[in-house]
C-alpha cells in the first residue's frame, strides 16, 4: 500500500542518518477516501493524497512560507492500524528502504517536484539552510 507522509528537513535528515522514523499516520486510499472521490482514477487519488501530506508538512514547520515535504513510502500490512477519514494509523517504523520518493511542494499551486529516494541527500543541505 502506499502512504505519503508530511515530513519537515529536519525529519528527513534524522530519518536518512537513523534509517527509520516512526509517523503517527500516513495518508493513504482509505475506504473513506475512496468513497469521497469514487470517480477519479488511483493517480488522481495519490496526487490529492500527497496534496494533503504537502499542506500538513507546511503547517509542521514553524517557518514564513515553508516547502511542504512528502515521502512516498510502500508500507506493509503489518504497519498500518485503523484509518480515518484519509489517513491511517502507523504501528511501526517505516524503513528508509521503504522510501520510494520524495515530493516536494515550492509553492501554494498544485504542483509538486519530484525527487527519487537516491537523490534526497543531494537535496537535502538546501532545504535545511
């Protein structure tokens, strides 16, 4: 399954040098989600699922106009405890090996960089400074 979650620079920096972080959700295709939005296809539904996680990565960060921050992670059946609304219960840590990509919002228009999980740490003093 997969699941985005909001993550600020500092998370993302804790999390490549540890190799797991424990989210307490992720956003993800819930029963509840699926039935708001039964008539657009599973890419439409995971650009408006990391829109959610982008706009809560901004509202984490404690900083004038932040860049909303969103890992792509594959999660497994184990991970995940009850959902609501869009969102599901984390009940373990997810592994860096779990990182498919990072998605990254620049701006308040819904559009988002994409960054693949080998090239976070390239990226990664720039969103720090």
């Amino acid at each position: 399954m997969r699941g985005y979650l909001a993550v600020t620079p500092q998370v993302l920096s804790e999390f490549l040098e540890q190799g797991s972080f424990l989210s307490p959700h992720a956003f993800v295709t819930t029963r509840y989600f699926f039935e708001e939005f039964p008539d657009v296809d599973e890419e439409e539904r995971e650009f408006e699922l990391s829109l959610l996680a982008s706009a809560q990565s901004r509202q984490l960060q404690k900083i004038a106009n932040p860049l909303g921050f969103v890992l792509a992670v594959d999660l497994t059946s184990a991970q995940t405890g009850s959902e609501s609304g869009a969102e599901i219960e984390l009940l373990s840590p997810i592994l860096w090996t779990q990182v498919e990509s990072l998605l990254v919002s620049e701006s308040e228009e819904d559009e988002l960089t994409w960054f693949a999980s080998q090239e976070i740490a390239d990226h990664l003093g720039q969103w720090l400074a």
